[in-house]
C-alpha cells in the first residue's frame, strides 16, 4: 500500500489527487520493521477517534520489482470499530495484475493522533504507520520491508453509499504504461444514470491532445465501490475502479494489465463559467515525469488573477530531475462556459500553457503542457491571507513522499510537526520508511518565515531537510517541496483537531 493527499471537505477533496501523481518516482531495496511508542504531545486523540466508514487511496512501490513493475495504487473502504478493529475492501492495481480482496485489520492511536494500522489480505500483510489529522482524516505511510507509499483516508459520506452519481463532474487521471510514456489528463464528464460522455485534454511528454469519450459506470454499491469504462476517439479504451467518498467526489485506480494509474473527480457547479470565476489568488500543486525520470518534477506555488483574464502576480517553486528553483511570473487566461481555461504563464520571459478544468469558483484540475515533462495537479482558493509567521501555529500533521539525494533515494514520512507562531518549527514524531527501513524520531528542529503570499520557508532541520518550501491554502493547511538538492520531496501538512 503507498500514498495520496486526501482532504476534509468536498472543496480541499480536489487536490487529494496530486500527490499520486507525485509518488511515481521510487526506487530501492529494504529491510526490517519496528513500531517505537514515542511520547505524545498531547493526550487528544484515542482508538474511539477512528470509527465509522472511511474510503482511502494509496500510491507507492514494491522494492526488488523491474523499473514500472514496482509501482502500485491501491484503494478501498473500511470500517473502523472505534476500538482498534478494522473490516474493508480493497483494490490493489500494478503493472502486472489487479486484484479486489476483502480484508480485516488492527490499529492504535497515541494521544499526539500517531499510530499504526495492522491489514491483512488474502496472502499478505501490511503495515502502516498513520497520523490523525482529525476523526475524519488520517494520513498514511506504508511502514514495510519490501514496500513504501504514502496516502489517506476520509470519512464516507452515507451519500456514497445511498447515492446516485448524476451530471457533471471535472477530473485527473494519471497513467504511467509500463515501459512506455505517461500521460495525464483533466477533462468533463457527464454521467447519465451509467452512461458517461465527455471532454479532456491529454498530455504526453511532447504531445497534447484535446478528445472527446463515452463510457459507463456502475453505480457505487454498499461499499461505495463502482467501475468506469471510457473510450476516447481514438479508440483508446482505460477502465477503472472508483470508490466514492461521497456523491460529489470520487478516487479512481486503473485496472488495466499493463499499467499504473489513478485519479480523482469532483461534481461541477452548475452555473456558467466566465473569466470572473477565476478571481482572487490561488493555490497550485502539480506533479508528474520528466524524459529521464518518474516523478523527476514537482512544483507548488501561488497566483493572483484580476477576475480579467490577467495573472498579475505568481511565485512559484519547483524540482525538475532533483534541480530546485525558485520563479516569479505573469500571465493571461480565458475561461469557456464549460468551465474550461486556457492558461498562458510566462517564466523567465518563455511562455508555458496551462489547462485547468474548474469546478467551481475555488478549485480545479491543472494540467501543463510542455516538450520535456508531463505534469498535473490541482488549484484551490487561498483564504486567510496576507500571512505571517502567527498564520502557522499549533499541531499538524504532515506526510511527504518521494526521493533524495541519500542511499536510499527512496523515503515516506508521516508524523506531526509544530510550529511555535514565531520562528520555530518541530517534528515531534516522525514515522520514516527509507528504502525498507524504518525509523521513528522525535523533536526534530529548525527555524521557518512567512511570506504575506503565504510562501513559507524552513531552515535546516537535521534528519530531515536542508530546506523545505511551503504554501499556504490557509492557515490550516499547505503544500509542500522539498528544496534540497537531489531531492524530489512532494508533500502536504493539515492541522490538527482532535475530537
């Protein structure tokens, strides 16, 4: 089992997806698996804090397989008891074959919201190492010898279940073919009863298309679990399995034999769309594959728009094959009615176009279009600005996942960080799988600033990073990159609020 982002409310459940695309990069071997106890923050959170239906979705790999072969996305439902017990179902996709299985587990929860969770599935066992953002969100680290990943769980909706999928929704999906090219794409699609049409754009490194598809779907079932089918007019066919964390928001793995993909969809706002919708700053994540590397590029930054078509202000920061910088730009857009905006961002005095298929006012799915990369992600509304360093303050939890320039490259993280308000930021548990390895430290230390648009940037923290770059969707959340070089360290922190 690995990783995605996963978010507590339908708005922030857009950007869940990015990360997947962000895990692809993995390589390694391992060994050994401990769980140590460390001393809580706090004694907030129990086992009675996990109970209830959840849905998650998982990325990562499988250390000793072939290049492509080692790569896996997973996702399911479970049931938590409320007193360390867990049932589910789970669908398990890698390059050479796919699975659905139910299956039983264990899990314990310290007062700091860390912990673990103990699945076993027909002929294996996994481990995870987990942190509770709260009783509805837990993020997760794949804690094994011969595996790592990172991911998430949400809260069911009862909607998922009783639910019917109807009209339109905006998506990602990412597909990474086995020795052969990824591609991803951001798109529409309508869904009328199990009948699907719609519209995306596709990126390939080098190439970019816009398709129209039909497909169908089942409707979830009492697990929230239902397929999808679609073809494009190329006579491309991709099927996937869905589990729905509620009626508005879907996580998908691909199923086919011979490649690795996921994705995620999210109900469209009904009314038209126009330049206007696009007013306001945003936050932006995306992730994808470079020429000489899966997952060689991450990027994670922030835009202002008049609400006119203008891109008046944007910071971005981002790693392309373990090289990091740090760019201002500008830019120009224009919206359809479908939701649909062509983007126009320009760097350092060369142009770079955009896709973003919006589903709201404050959220879409993001996909650029370059002749040495293909990369995704998603945008969300920033709210709370202008920031400081008081804007950070408390208890969050934090997952990362990705590579670096140590051996080996490979390393998942889960754990709470702290920051004081003022200067100071502290991983006071950290759960860490590097290449099969696992480790737990404690109160890890280094220093951060806050910039008004919400760029945050660390000092050194020892064990951890030279520098990490964060930013802000809100005081409550944010994106972030590692900046060290060698390094392709996507990430996420959300604060905590124990129930």
């Amino acid at each position: 089992m690995g990783g995605i982002l996963v978010w507590r409310t339908i708005r922030k459940a857009i950007a869940g997806g990015a990360l997947h695309i962000l895990l692809v990069v993995l390589f390694g071997a391992g060994c050994g698996s401990v769980f140590h106890q460390a001393a809580p923050a706090n004694q907030s959170f129990s086992l009675a804090s996990l109970k209830g239906n959840y849905t998650y979705n998982l990325a990562g790999m499988i250390f000793g397989l072939p290049k492509g072969y080692n790569l896996y996305h997973e996702t399911g439902a479970f049931v938590a008891d409320g007193n360390g017990g867990l049932t589910g179902v789970d669908d398990f996709s890698s390059g050479a074959t796919a699975s659905n299985s139910p299956f039983t587990g264990s899990y314990t929860i310290s007062g700091d919201g860390t912990g673990t969770m103990t699945i076993t599935l027909p002929g294996r066992q996994i481990q995870l190492a987990i942190t509770l953002r709260s009783a509805t969100e837990v993020y997760l680290l794949e804690y094994d010898a011969f595996a790592t990943g990172a991911g998430g769980a949400l809260a069911q909706a009862s909607s998922a279940i009783s639910g019917t999928l109807s009209g339109a929704f905006v998506f990602r999906f990412y597909t990474h073919v086995v020795g052969a090219a990824s591609s991803a794409s951001v798109g529409q699609m309508m869904v009328n009863g199990t009948s699907i049409i719609g519209n995306e754009d596709v990126g390939q490194i080098g190439t970019t298309s816009s398709l129209t598809f039909t497909g169908s779907l089942t409707q979830p079932d009492s697990n929230g679990r239902g397929t999808l089918s679609l073809t494009d007019d190329t006579g491309n066919t991709s099927n996937y399995v869905y589990y729905a964390i509620d009626s508005s928001t879907l996580n998908f793995i691909r199923i086919d034999t011979g490649v690795v993909g996921e994705g995620r969809s999210v109900a469209q706002d009904g009314t038209s769309f126009t330049n206007a919708t696009i007013t306001s700053s945003f936050t932006f994540h995306m992730g994808g594959d470079t020429s000489a590397n899966l997952g060689g590029i991450n990027s994670v930054g922030v835009f202002t728009s008049d609400g006119n078509g203008n891109l008046t202000s944007g910071t971005l920061d981002a790693a392309v094959d373990g090289t990091t910088t740090n760019e201002t730009f500008t830019g120009t857009y224009s919206v359809a009615s479908t939701g649909r905006a062509s983007i126009t961002v320009t760097i350092g005095g060369t142009n770079v176009s955009q896709v973003v298929w919006l589903a709201d006012g404050t959220q879409g799915f993001i996909l650029q279009e370059d002749a040495n990369t293909v990369e995704a992600g998603a945008i969300l509304v920033q709210q709370g600005g202008p920031f400081s360093a008081s804007s950070l303050s408390g208890a969050y939890a934090v997952r990362m996942i990705g590579f670096d320039a140590l051996t080996p490259p490979t390393v998942g993280r889960v754990g709470v960080m702290a920051f004081d308000g003022n200067s100071t930021v502290t991983f006071t548990d950290l759960f860490v799988n590097r290449g099969g390895t696992q480790n737990q430290y404690t109160d890890l230390s280094g220093s951060y600033t806050v910039s008004p648009n919400g760029r945050v940037v660390t000092g050194e923290i020892q064990g951890v990073t030279v520098s990490m770059v964060l930013y802000l969707t809100s005081n409550q959340e944010a994106y972030l990159l590692l900046a060290d070089s060698g390094a392709e360290m996507p990430g996420q922190i959300g604060m905590q609020s124990p129930q």
